[in-house]
C-alpha cells in the first residue's frame, strides 16, 4: 500500500510540474525540461527522470535514441504527437495516451501532430543514475 500511495503521490508531483511549464518557444524544435531526477533507492545504480517536451504548432525533434540503460514511458499531457519506434508503424497519440521505449530503441519521429495546437508529452525514464546525456542526435 505504502508503495502505490508513493507512486500515487510521485505522478501528482510529475502532473504539477508539468502544468507549471512555461510556454512554448515560437519555433519548431522541442523545448525539454528536467523536471525530476532522483536515484530510486531500492533498486542500486538506477534512477527516475522525468522530462516535459514541449512542441509548438508543427514542432518536431530530429531522429534520436537515448541513453542505452533507457526504459522510458511516455505520456501525451496535451494535443498530439507524432511518433515512430524502431521501424514500427508511424502512430499519432491524443492527450493521455501513452507509449513505451525501450534501452537501444531509435527514435525515427517525434513531433506535433498539429500545425495549429501546441503539444505536450512527460517522458519518465528509469536509467543508470550515471546517463547525463538522456538522448543524443541521429547523423545520417
């Protein structure tokens, strides 16, 4: 019980921070945010980061991947986005939708899935407490 009133309590926190964002920039790559880093302590070398990413209307990240200890769960908190894993199919997720990365996934699409509407997704990710860099570019 103790550990689901935590993890209750933890997605409040995320929620919060996430509605406190600031706005979006006028242009169109992504604005991201660490907003919560903190090592778990029954589980050594691992911690949770959470990171808001902002899209403004028809904003778009590069093709990336991200740190190779990364399990990540994302979540549309407004709008839609765009996205495609690995070479899944390319899918549009609405506001509480939520997909799922794996460590050594590529990240091929991530963007608005609106030319008119701002975009928001938290991304929590658990990761060797050691990653600094969470996603690096894709050079083609």
């Amino acid at each position: 019980m103790k550990r689901i009133l935590g993890a209750v309590a933890l997605a409040a926190l995320l929620a919060g921070l996430a509605s406190a964002a600031p706005a979006l920039a006028a242009d169109t790559s992504a604005k991201v945010t660490l907003i919560y880093d903190h090592e778990i302590p029954n589980v050594p070398g691992k911690s949770l980061k959470a990171v808001l990413v902002e899209y403004a209307p028809g904003g778009f990240s590069d093709a990336h991947t991200h740190a190779k200890s990364a399990f990540i769960t994302a979540t549309v908190l407004e709008g839609s986005i765009t996205s495609q894993v690995n070479d899944g199919p390319v899918t549009t997720y609405k506001a509480g939708q939520s997909f799922t990365e794996l460590p050594g996934d590529r990240h091929a699409v991530s963007a608005n899935g609106s030319k008119t509407e701002p975009a928001r997704l938290l991304a929590v990710f658990v990761v060797d407490t050691g990653e600094t860099e969470l996603t690096t570019p894709i050079h083609h």
